[in-house]
C-alpha cells in the first residue's frame, strides 16, 4: 500500500554523540528535574530531515505494512482511505530507534505515537487524525495540499504556491 523507507542510520550514529546531562537550571519550570530530557541538537536534526523528507510523514509503530499497534494501524488505514499518495508518503518506525521514540515526542511536544506531519507541519496523533478524517477537514487539507492521488479521470493538479 505504502512504500517503505528505513530510517536513515545517520540518524542513529547522530543520536549516539555524547550528550550532556540537563541541568535543573536549564530545564522548564512545569517540569520535575526527574522528567527533565533535553532534545540534543543531533536529535532534533536529525528529525527535522525525516519531516522534511516528504510531504506526509508518520511516525508511527512498526511499518505501514506491519503496524504494532492498533492507533498506528488505524493512521495507515485513515491514510490509505483519503488517497494519500505513495510517492508522497513516508513513515519512519520508531520502535527501531529509543532516541527517536523519545525525541518526537519532546520535538512535537505530543506525547503519543503515531505522529502526522503534512509538509514539515505537526498535525496531530491518531486521535486527531480521526475527528478530522470523520468531519471530513482532512480530507480537504490533503487535498490542498496536492498529496493525494487524483480520482479516475481527473487530471493531477499541482498544489497551489
């Protein structure tokens, strides 16, 4: 259904540097210096490359042909339904990775997987992805966005610039 990329191993040779310990001085208030996990800079480079590797990007559980649990099963379907195109799509496993389990949540601010990029935009976790597939706005963002696949018939329309 979807293509599957790996995940690049640039990614896990980044995420193995040396990282210092946060500090309580440095960490955010609302926090508890035992949650504290600061997002080193090899991480959040390397997860800004894999949101802008394509223009639908999912992190998810396992791979879209193989999902691990049921909210990453039910991101792929919800994808799959709205005609996301394959071309267009990449999802990158993040049981494959501890840093990048851990670092997308802290990157998004979100504390679930799966996790939905549409060109370099956090849209949401499957929950989300659910309401706006069921009132129908995700359809409509998709579309607006160029990234699903045209209806038999129809001739492919580029997104507006």
């Amino acid at each position: 259904m979807f293509s599957k990329r790996a995940f690049p191993s640039a990614f896990r040779a980044a995420t193995r540097a040396a990282r210092p310990l946060p500090s309580a001085a440095t960490a955010p208030r609302f926090v508890t210096p035992f949650q504290v996990r600061l997002l080193s800079t090899e991480v959040r480079t390397a997860i800004d490359k894999a949101v802008a590797s394509a223009p639908v990007v999912l992190f998810m559980k396992g791979t879209p042909e193989t999902p691990q649990c049921g909210f990453s099963r039910a991101t792929i379907q919800i994808l799959g339904m709205q005609g996301v195109d394959p071309e267009k799509f990449t999802a990158f496993n993040v049981l494959e990775d501890n840093d990048l389990r851990q670092g997308i949540k802290e990157y998004s601010e979100w504390p679930t997987i799966p996790q939905l990029y549409l060109e370099k935009e956090f849209v949401g976790g499957c929950d989300i992805v659910m309401t706006m597939h069921q009132d129908g706005s995700l359809a409509k963002m998709l579309e607006e966005k160029g990234v699903v696949l045209p209806a038999e018939g129809e001739t492919p329309s580029e997104p507006p610039q």
